[in-house]
C-alpha cells in the first residue's frame, strides 16, 4: 500500500472515529434534551395544575367574597331598620312617660280635688248636723214661745196685710222674739200671713238707731226664722227690737 493509500485510510478511519464520537455526544445531547424537555413539560403541567387550583380558589374566594357582601348589604340593611324600630321604639316610651307622668299629676289633681271634697262633705255634714240641731232649738223656742203668749192670752200677730201672697208691703212693721247669740238667727212675730217670705232681709232698728239686717230662713204663719248678716250688724240685736221692711 502506498503512502496515499494509507493517508486515506487513516483519515477515512479518523472521520469515522470523529463520526462515532459526534454521534455519541450527539446522542447523549439528545438523551439530556429530551431528559429536559420530559422535565419541562412535567413542570408545565404541574404549573398548569397549581394555576387552575389557585384559579378555583379565586373563582370560590370571589363568590365567597360577593356573598359576604351580600350579606353585609343584607346586614346593614336589617341594621337600619333595627335602628328606625329602637327610634320609633324610644320615642314611644319617651311618650308613654310623659303620658304616664300627666296621668299622675292628673292623679294628683284628682285625688286632692277628691280630698278637698271630701273635707267639703264633711263640713256640710257638720253644717247640717249643725242646722238641724239649730232648727230643734228654733222649733223648741217656738214651741216655748207659743206656750207663753198662749198662757199670758198676748197676740203675736200684728196687723194682716191684704194680699199676703205677693210679699210683705213696704213699712211693714215687726219686732224680735227671741235672739240666739251662738248661731246668729232671730225669731220674728211676722210670717207667711204678713206676706214673709224665705229670702226677704228686714232692718232692724232699736230708738229710731239702725243696728244691723236680717234674713228670713223659714216663714211659718205668725212666726218666721231669720239669720243675723254679719256685714250688716252695727250693734248687739236684743229681744224686743223692731224689725222693718
């Protein structure tokens, strides 16, 4: 073999050494790209999984997130009516109290009103226990009176009027019977039949003085009940004393 056959062979044994080695490390460049690749593509995966759960997660965060705004809409709302119904619920105790505080000065009122008459009642009670006590001893006094002018044979009557029923005529003319000094009342010889009526005021008059007014309470025939008017009384009234209308 030549010198250039040999060169040939040495160079075609080199390229094909060269071409085993490239393919070699070819191959293993392609085992770890692939290698690589297969890891990639299994963190893309991974990563997609993780995106689509965290996706899922938002998605429920949100919709969690829209009911509880929903919810606190809801709340509020139910908060402003509790409040309008505490409001409406206030003003209406503040209303009762002062309903409930009228009602007791009412009370009050009434009940010192019911006191005062009460005592008003009881008064007139004692009053007209008083009167009828009065009216005994006037009807008493009569009852002595008529005895003794009846016993003594004295008139008590003076002179009759002709038309009695139409009130006592001017001048007429009268005189005391008898005084009661503890209830203030007088007993006159002029009654129904001088034309004397309840509610007629006599002046009572004693040596041409006037001394004070009385009026007539009750009329009997001859006789009448007359209570002494304090405002009008100018001197002690005494039995025997005339009386004029």
């Amino acid at each position: 073999m030549n010198t250039v056959g040999k060169i040939a062979l040495w160079i075609t044994l080199a390229a094909t050494c060269a071409a085993a080695f490239l393919s070699y490390q070819l191959y293993g460049t392609r085992e770890r790209i692939t290698s690589k690749v297969s890891n990639l593509e299994s963190q893309n995966g991974k990563l997609r999984g993780d995106l689509r759960d965290r996706e899922e997660a938002l998605t429920t965060a949100t919709n969690q997130l829209a009911q509880t705004s929903n919810q606190l809409v809801q709340a509020s709302s139910e908060l402003g009516t509790t409040r309008q119904q505490i409001e409406k619920l206030t003003a209406d105790l503040t209303g009762a109290q002062d309903e409930l505080a009228s009602t007791k000065t009412a009370l009050a009122e009434r009940q010192s009103a019911l006191d005062a008459m009460e005592g008003r009642i009881r008064g007139l009670e004692g009053e007209l226990t008083q009167r009828e006590v009065t009216m005994e001893e006037v009807q008493a006094e009569l009852r002595r009176f008529r005895e003794e002018a009846m016993a003594s044979g004295a008139s008590l009557t003076p002179i009759a009027v002709e038309d009695p029923g139409s009130g006592p005529p001017r001048g007429l003319k009268g005189r005391i019977l008898i005084v009661n000094d503890r209830w203030s009342f007088v007993v006159l010889n002029v009654g129904r039949q001088q034309g004397v009526r309840a509610g007629v005021e006599l002046m009572v008059h004693r040596d041409g003085q006037l001394i004070g007014r009385v009026k007539i309470r009750e009329a009997d025939e001859i006789v009448s009940v007359a209570d002494v008017l304090s405002q009008w009384r100018l001197g002690e009234i005494a039995e025997g004393d005339q009386v004029l209308y």
